[in-house]
C-alpha cells in the first residue's frame, strides 16, 4: 500500500511538472507573436 502511494505521488508531481512547463512554454510562444490588435486601436 505505502508503494502505490509513493508511486501515486510520483506521478502527480511529474505530471504538474509537465503541465507547468507546457502552460510556461505556450507563454513564451505568444510573446513571440507581435500584437497585431494595438495597431488596430491608434487612430490612423
């Protein structure tokens, strides 16, 4: 029992490492990407 605990465990912490390193890495993308919207809103 104390087994499947520790390996229930295990795999939570990898699986928020994971989730957190995607949800930081589509950040960094969408910096990338220039913002096409606030050229929209200056009056020309």
């Amino acid at each position: 029992m104390k087994g499947f605990v520790k390996g229930l465990v295990t795999l939570l912490l990898i699986s928020f490492a994971f989730f957190l390193g995607f949800h930081l890495g589509k950040e960094k993308v969408k910096d990338k990407i220039p913002k096409f919207q606030d050229d929209l809103d200056r009056p020309a």
